[in-house]
C-alpha cells in the first residue's frame, strides 16, 4: 500500500492506496483547472449560499457540485472537497484499485474490497473527539464519508456542531448534507443545537444512508452508521484512519 500527501493549493489529500504509478496529483490539477475557468465565466458559482442553475456543457466536477447542492440545500462551493475525494477514488478505481482512500481535509472517499478500515472521528473540543471510531466493513461499493463542523477548521458553517459525520453513496453528497445539517445546529443549549440538527437531518434522509451529530457532550444519530468503537487519540489526531 502506498501512503502519501498531495497539496494542490486548497486541496490537502492524505491517501493510502494499492495503485503504486497512480499519477493522482496531475488528475487533481486538471479538475481543479476545470473548476477554476468555469468559476471565471460563472462568478456566482463560487459564492452563493444556495443551488444555482447550470448548463449541460458544465464539466463534471461542476454537475457533480450543483446536484450536491441541490439536493442539500446549499451552495455548490459546499461539496468542492468532497466532489475532489469523489472524482480522485474514481480515478484509482478506473486504475484498478481496490482498496483505497482519499481523505481531502476530513472529506472522505473509500473503496475498500480487501479488508475493514476504521475511520477516527476529530470533533473539537468534545469529549467524544479521538475517542471513537466507525468500523467500516469489507464493501464493493464506494463510500462517501464527510464531516462538518462548526468548532474546527475553515469552512463556512452558521451552526455551532463540533462534528456532523454524513455516510452516503457519494462524497460530493455527503459533503453537501454534512454542511446543510451542520447550519441547523443552532441554540444557547447545546441539546437545542443538536435537536434542530437531527430535525434537518430528518428532512434530507432520503439523501444519505447515516449521520452522527456532536454538539458538546450530547450526540445523536440519523438513519444507519457503521459500528462505532473505541480508538487511540493519538491516532486520530495524527491520522484520523487507519487500515
């Protein structure tokens, strides 16, 4: 298995992979390309808080970004990070691979036919954070696995969650929802912020196979996640996975 980082400007991919001649980093800069002309013909793409229309001509990063968006209720930017994830796992797919990750800053892309991976879950200053895990079973499918928050890290979040975790068939997706659900974290109380989330959650199930939601000391769950279990902080801080 090969391990390695790629740092593209905003696109920071830690990846584990079985395809050694990958030649993942140019695949990245082509759709970043692609994405950054087809913002400078289409400023609004880049800053709107909500969907927005497109043309059939659009690259597929782009129709990927709108429809996350679409179905989430936010704006196309929201999925950039998964829709990445999404598009480099199904580059290595096309390769050949059969059990890789992409982890694009949290936003997570898996195949993994040949054995289990335990995915960490980093969630601020919350009790829960580095302590538990999702065990991800052997699967022919790819998984999406991207989470939000409102505590830790860059993005552009309008609630207060330390973590929204969405499981979903495509990470452009669950990136899209993650931060959809992670706006609705809204209350003084930290069981308000988590119940408005779960209420959002409820609405876009049809959407995502699960999600788990930290506000603080409380958590709650939406549909089905992976088994959950207890993991090294140490490592999840340093990895946040493991095979």
């Amino acid at each position: 298995m090969i391990h390695e980082n790629i740092r593209i400007e905003e696109t920071n991919i830690n990846l584990i992979t079985d395809i050694v001649n990958h030649n993942l980093y140019s695949f990245i800069i082509s759709q970043r390309t692609k994405l950054k002309n087809y913002i400078y013909r289409n400023p609004y793409f880049l800053i709107s808080f909500e969907p927005v229309s497109i043309d059939d001509s659009s690259p597929k990063i782009v129709k990927l970004m709108a429809k996350a968006s679409r179905k989430a209720g936010v704006g196309p930017m929201a999925s950039v990070a998964g829709t990445i994830s999404q598009l480099s796992l199904e580059y290595l797919i096309r390769k050949g691979s059969r059990q890789s990750i992409v982890d694009n800053g949290g936003d997570i892309s898996l195949i993994n036919k040949r054995k289990k991976v335990i995915v960490g879950l980093y969630a601020g200053d919350s009790p829960f954070s580095g302590k538990i895990g999702f065990k991800i079973k052997k699967n022919k499918k790819p998984l999406g696995i991207c989470t939000s928050s409102g505590t830790v890290g860059h993005s552009i979040s309008f609630g207060r969650a330390d973590a929204v975790t969405v499981f979903a068939e495509n990470a452009s997706v669950a990136d899209a929802i993650a931060t959809s659900i992670g706006n609705y974290a809204t209350g003084k109380k930290d069981d308000e912020a988590l119940q408005n989330a779960l209420d959002r959650a409820d609405d876009l199930k049809e959407h995502f196979k699960g999600v788990l939601i930290i506000v603080g000391e409380h958590a709650g769950v939406v549909g089905k996640i992976p088994k959950l279990v207890a993991t090294n902080k140490k490592v999840v801080l340093s990895e946040l996975w493991e095979i």
